[in-house]
C-alpha cells in the first residue's frame, strides 16, 4: 500500500473481517449497498464473481485511493442455490437435505485498486462431502451452533465440522468466505507483502 492508501474490505461478513485480521494489515470496513439477485441464466461462479466486483466498485465511490477487497459466496446443491437459513427450521431443513451429499461453495474475491482502476478477481471453489446425519445429530448441533447466519448452516471453522466427511479445495479459507492464499498473491501483485508489512 502506497502512503495514503488504505485497505477497505467491502463486506458486512464477520467471518470476512476475521480472517482478513488474520493477515494483520490495517484496514477499514464498508457496507457496499448491492443488489444481490442472480441474473437470468448465470451460473454460480458468474454471480458470485460479479458481486464480488460490485461490492468492490461501491466502496471505490467513497475511496478514492484505497486497495477495496470484494468478496461474495454462493452455495450450490445440485441445482440448487442455498442461502442463509434465518432460523433453525430452515437450517434442520438445509441440513437434512445435504445430508450424504456433496455441495459447491464458489466464493469470488476482487482486489480493486481505486486509484489505478487495476482490479484482479478470482472464483476459489470448495467441494463439501457431508456425512449421513441423523434428525437427532442434526438438532444437537444447531442447539450447539446456531449457525443461522452461515450458508449451508454448517461452520467449518467450529462445530460444523463434524458434520462434513472430506472437502476439496485449493484455500481452506475460501469455505469461511476469503480466500487468504489468493488475497496475498493479489495483493502482492499491488506491492504489498503481508509478511514484511509495514515495510522497516
């Protein structure tokens, strides 16, 4: 980061703002107002790229000269598209469902450089295995968890884990929602080396 540039991370996820505090920069948080509907006939990666760009241009209004993370999520089961539960009805619901099934997050992030309008993006996809569960795992876990505000309703970062029988993916960070091992290679593409920032 140049001087007077800052870092922005274009989400309301506190999951987002926890691993990005990972990295131990310094960096600010802004609500992008998105609209977050899927166009007619886009494909998960498409929506969850094109989000990613547009939480990123909304904070770039705002912050002119600012490295803006943008980052969005969109869980697949099968064909279909699974949100944040809400409550636990929807989430035993969700569960149930995914249960013995395998499920695609395809979580997007966009480093965009509001000051050059550099902007790189990238769709880190992770494949979930989740284990037969039974109604009675299933309530003790969302009694333990309340994992309302997750997609999937499953927090691998905590208990959630348990309930998955193997994952596939290229970042382990990129199921929580910010994939860490490519935001570092963005932002090295920017001039910012997490390990020897700030520069002595």
């Amino acid at each position: 980061m140049t001087t007077g540039s800052k870092l922005v991370l274009a989400s309301t996820s506190r999951y987002r703002r926890e691993l990005l505090s990972r990295l131990r920069l310094p960096f600010e948080v802004l609500a992008p107002n998105v609209d977050e509907t899927p166009l007619p006939g886009e494909t998960p990666s498409a929506t969850a790229l094109r989000l990613s760009v547009l939480k990123a241009q909304a904070a770039a209004e705002t912050h002119r000269d600012a490295l803006i993370i943008g980052s969005d999520q969109v869980l697949m089961l099968g064909a279909e598209q699974l949100g944040k539960p809400g409550d636990y009805e929807r989430a035993f619901a969700q569960l149930k469902k995914m249960q013995n099934r395998a499920m695609v997050f395809h979580t997007a992030l966009t480093l965009l450089n509001s000051r050059t309008g550099s902007r790189q993006t990238r769709d880190v996809p992770t494949v979930v295995h989740v284990r037969p569960l039974t109604d009675a795992q299933i309530d003790a876990y969302l009694k333990k968890e309340e994992p309302y505000d997750c997609a999937g309703s499953a927090k691998s970062e905590a208990l959630g884990i348990a309930l998955m029988e193997r994952m596939e993916s290229a970042d382990p960070t990129a199921l929580i929602g910010l994939p860490l091992m490519a935001l570092t290679e963005m932002l090295a593409h920017e001039g910012v080396d997490v390990l020897t920032w700030p520069a002595t």
